[in-house]
C-alpha cells in the first residue's frame, strides 16, 4: 500500500504540469503562425503552434520573419507581425452575461485588433498598455505600432 | 547634446523626435468604424473616424495625419497574420418545437461549410428566448436551447471538446421589445465558429 501511494505521488510529480495556472481555462487559441514564434509561460519558452490554447499571462513573441493570429473566447481577434512582444496581462470573460476585462500589454511592434464581445457590455473593458500611452477601446478594429526596443 | 537638452529640444520641436508609438481606427468589417482613447497620462485622444491616427512622441500623444498607403505598409504583416473572423450563424425554431425552421436548416448545413475554411476551429452556442416569464426559467430555457444544439452538431460529427455552450436568456434579445412579449424572432440560438 505505501508503496503504491509512493508510485502514485512520485506520478504526480513527474507528470508535467498541465500549461497555465493549475485548473486555469484557455483564454485564446493560436489560429495561424508565421515563421518564428515563442510563448513565454511560467518561465518556459514554448514555440506556438495552430491550435494551441493561450492562458492569461502568456507573452507573445514573433521574430523578424514571425506572426500570429489568435482569437480570444469573447471572439476578438488580435494579429501580430514580426518583431513583436505581446503579453496578455489580464482576461476575464463570462459568456452569459458577456462581462469581463482583457488588458494586454504592447511592449513592441505591431498588432491587429478586431475588437469582440467583451467590449459591447461594459465599456472601457478592453484596454491595450503600451510604452507611451494607454489605449481604450470601444468595440471597433484598429493597429498599433510600438517602435524599438523598450 | 546632454540628454536632458535633448529631451527639452524634443518637447519644443515634437515633430523632430523619432516617433514612439502609432495608434489607428481601421473600417470594421460594415465599413463603419467605433472608437479607440489613447491617454499619454496627460491627455486622452479620441479617434473615431476610419483612418483617425495618434502617435507618441517623446512621450506624448496626439492625433496624426496618416496616410492609408502608409497605415497598410507599416500594418501589412500584422494583417496578413490575421486569421478568419469569427463568424455567426442564427438558428430559429418551429413554435414550441425542437425542429429548427427551413431556412434555419440552411444556415445550420453553413456551419459545416465554414469549418472547412479553417485550419482549427471552436464552436460556441449561445442561446436567447422572447420576454414571456421571467429571468430564470429564460436562463434555462436559453441553455437547453443551446444544449440541444450541441448534441445535434455532436451527433452530425463535431468534436464535443470544440464546443461551448451559454445562456443568455432574455437579457440580450436579438430583436428588442417590451417584457413579457411573445417574439418568435428571440427564440434563436446563436452558433459562432472561430
């Protein structure tokens, strides 16, 4: 017995943690990937791949042949070029009522954003951190550019 | 030139400083556009008009002048990253039935058609009532709408871990009326593929 309950925990131990927070939900999937692209998760750099789900504090990171395309829960839909660093600081979504927040941090280069269901309840749910300024946004499509290395 | 001179330079000549940041309303897919704020912590700028621009420089925001030659250069990879939008596709029933109405049949088979397009998908269904009685039971009748529908797109091959389901109940009619207003159009579940 103790040596199964032993086996049992030494399982536990080596099976590697499920990705994100423990029992923490997607937020996002990765829709498409161009060139080179990491995901910064708890400390590990893991290269984004279709399908994969993204978790709240993931940073995203594209190399200077590098995008990605990923479409949040509430159906908005952020794109990246190359040469950009990305970090999904916050994301709240509940899918009955459509309240929430998302604030991501845009440290550098260029980002699409086709705004989605969390920013037609609650206004001012939707913020973009950048270096210089921060962006509220009012259900709608727009870009930002963050120039060099911040 | 120390940096502080170049600093104090850049705030009296803003426009001869690199710029820092470039924020842009782009036409949403209706050619309409809503709004974006861009607060430097000194001042906030709207923009609200399809090509509006900010940018920063040395810090500070205002609006800017920016071509759409320009705007679809510096964003072309960003855009080109872009994946398909989500998409949306409203189901209606016969009165007091499960049987989805002709047209509805259509717009269902669609679903199938859109998940092609796709490289990897996830379904969520979302379901509304009319105003007739009250919020609770609205909530469950919303929620088995759209459970039913799960199992049908189950039952016609879609994987049940791509799929979501939610209520909205009477809280977000897809045609506005009074309370307690019989209204066959918010009797809909809402299936969107992105």
């Amino acid at each position: 017995m103790a040596l199964i309950l032993w086996l049992a925990a030494l399982l536990l131990v080596a099976t590697p943690s499920a990705p994100g927070a423990a029992g923490a939900a997607p937020i996002a999937q990765v829709k498409t990937v161009m060139g080179k692209v990491v995901i910064q998760r708890s400390g590990q750099r893991l290269p984004a791949n279709i399908g994969d789900p993204l978790f709240e504090k993931d940073v995203i990171e594209t190399g200077p042949d590098g995008g990605i395309g990923i479409t949040f829960i509430d159906n908005t839909v952020f794109s990246t070029g190359p040469n950009s660093q990305l970090a999904l600081d916050e994301f709240q979504f509940d899918s009955n009522n459509f309240r929430g927040s998302l604030l991501a941090d845009m440290r550098q280069g260029s980002l699409a954003v086709v705004a989605g269901d969390i920013t037609r309840s609650s206004p001012g749910a939707m913020k973009i951190k950048t270096p210089t300024a921060v962006l509220g946004v009012r259900g709608t499509t727009f870009a930002v550019q963050v120039y060099g290395d911040h | 030139m120390p940096r502080p001179l170049i600093a104090f330079a850049c705030t009296i000549l803003l426009a001869g400083c690199p710029r820092q940041a470039l924020f842009v309303v782009l036409p949403n897919e209706e050619g309409g556009a809503g709004a974006i704020t861009v607060d430097d912590g000194k001042t906030v700028t709207t923009l609200d008009q399809p090509y509006a621009a900010a940018e920063s420089r040395a810090g500070s925001s205002g609006p800017v002048e920016e071509s759409r030659g320009n705007i679809g250069v510096i964003f072309h990879r960003a855009i080109a990253a872009q994946p398909l939008l989500p998409r949306h596709f409203r189901l209606y029933f016969i009165l007091g039935s499960n049987e989805l109405t002709p047209e509805s049949v259509i717009a269902y088979r669609g679903v199938f058609d859109d998940i092609k397009k796709r490289p990897v998908y996830e379904i969520a269904v979302i379901g509304h009532t009319d105003t007739l009685g009250d919020l609770r039971t609205n909530q469950a009748l919303s929620l088995a709408r759209s459970a039913a529908i799960r199992d049908r797109l189950v039952r016609d091959g879609i994987a049940s871990g791509a799929i979501s389901i939610a209520g909205r109940g009477k809280r977000d009619l897809i045609v506005s009326t009074a309370d307690q207003i019989a209204e066959p159009l918010n009797r809909c579940v809402v299936i969107t593929v992105r």
